[in-house]
C-alpha cells in the first residue's frame, strides 16, 4: 500500500473525527461510558484540571494569577476540558481538526465569554488570533496522531505563541508495542524518550520534566526558551 500524503492524512483525521463525533462524541473523547450526561461528562474534565493542571500550577502560572492568564488547548473535542479550564483562567482558545467536536465544544463553553474554539487544519494555530500565550495544554490528541510530522508541527507552533518561559504540558503515546499505521486515526505515532528530547530542541524548548515513559500516558513538560 502507498503511505498517504500529508494532506491524505489530515483530510482522513478530519473525516474519522467527524463521523466519530456524529456518532457518539463524548464517548470517543472519553471512552468510560457511552452515556455521558451533561454533568458527570463535565465532571471528568474538571478530574483532568484537578490531576494535571492544579496539581501542578508553580509549573504552569509561574507567579502569574490563572485569572490573568491566556490559555491554549491542542484537540479540544466536545469541550469537557475545554470547558474546566475557562473556569479557571482568563482567556482560553482551543483548536480541533473537526467541525463536529468544535459545535459541542462551542456549546460547552457557552457562559464563559473568554473561552474561543476554532476548527483548524490538524497541523498548525494560524487560525488562532496572534497573541502572547502564557500556558498550553492537550491530553488525549497527539496519542491519536499518525504523525510525528504532524505532532512536531504543533510543538513548533505552539513555540511561536506561547511567552518565553512557558509551558507546553501535553501527552503522547508512549508505547512503543502499538501497531500504529499512517492511515489509521485511532492510534497514534509512539515517541521514545530520547525522541521527545530531540523535538523538544529542534522546537525551541527545555523538555524539563518526563513521567510516564514506555505508556500511553507519556507525560512531557516543555518549557519554551
Ligand atoms: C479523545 S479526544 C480528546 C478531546 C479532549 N482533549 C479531552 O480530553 O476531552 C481527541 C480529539 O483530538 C482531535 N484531533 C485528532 N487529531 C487532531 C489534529 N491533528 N489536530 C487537532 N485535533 C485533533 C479529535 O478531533 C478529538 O476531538
């Protein structure tokens, strides 16, 4: 079989998510229940907040009051994060690949006036409004990404917006045993540890901290330069 051309693959990821998110969106964004009502749905992003991000805020505000702060989200889905982390900082924008995911995340954040969501191509911010970030997020995206082309892409991306001494916290396969294919959606490209250190410098930030090597919660905090 030919390996898919970039586009092939973004267009796919796009479709798969689509079709996906018609289905059942919450379910495929978090796959503990298919019949997530609007609260416990809701519940579970803010365990995402309280595990990963209050647990971990020296890192991530660096002295600066959450209130203050611009926020981006790689791979917003059907908003259950989204959604937490408006009620925590001052201004949040948040990507997806898929026009579905982002009308139930646009409708997740209703009530928090700061909180913007836009559908992008899958592999670059320019639809985000230029601005100086001060923190940026994703958990359950690039672990579905079939491209470590793709994923670089928004390292360096999210360099390009994020202030010098912030935060990118986010999460990749780590697994190496996975059979990933460039045309499958679902299972995404594993990054070793010496891997996400080279991107980290070829990307212009610190990789300072790691947890969750060899898993498929590979845990990377890069601090831009
Ligand atoms: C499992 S869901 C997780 C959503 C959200 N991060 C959460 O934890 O609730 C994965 C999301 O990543 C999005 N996604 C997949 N590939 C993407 C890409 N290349 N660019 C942006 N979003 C992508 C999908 O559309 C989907 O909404």
């Amino acid at each position: 079989m030919e390996e898919p051309t970039l586009q092939q693959q973004l267009e796919k990821m796009r479709l798969d998510w689509d079709e996906r998110a018609r289905e059942n969106a919450r379910y495929y964004v978090n796959t503990a229940s298919e019949t997530w009502s609007d609260e416990e749905f809701f519940a579970s992003g803010e365990r995402t907040v309280a595990e990963e991000i209050l647990t971990d805020m020296t890192n991530i505000c660096q002295g600066k009051e959450p209130g203050q702060m611009k926020v981006l989200e790689i791979g917003c889905g059907a908003g259950r994060v989204t959604r937490a982390l408006a009620g925590l900082f001052g201004e949040v924008h948040a990507v997806d690949v898929s026009g579905e995911m982002v009308s139930q995340a646009r409708k997740a954040v209703e009530g928090f006036p700061r909180a913007f969501v836009y559908q992008n191509n899958g592999k670059d911010l320019d639809v985000i409004p230029a601005r100086e970030f001060d923190f940026a997020f994703s958990t359950i995206v690039f672990q579905h990404i079939p491209s470590k082309e793709i994923i670089e892409n928004y390292v360096r991306e999210v360099g390009r917006l994020l202030r010098p001494g912030a935060l990118f916290k986010f999460q990749v396969q780590g697994d190496a045993t996975m059979e990933t294919r460039p045309d499958d959606t679902w299972l995404g490209v594993p990054f070793s540890e010496r891997e996400a250190v080279e991107m980290a410098h070829r990307c212009g930030f610190e990789p300072r901290y790691r947890h969750g090597a060899g898993g498929q919660y590979f845990w990377l905090w890069f601090f831009k330069r």
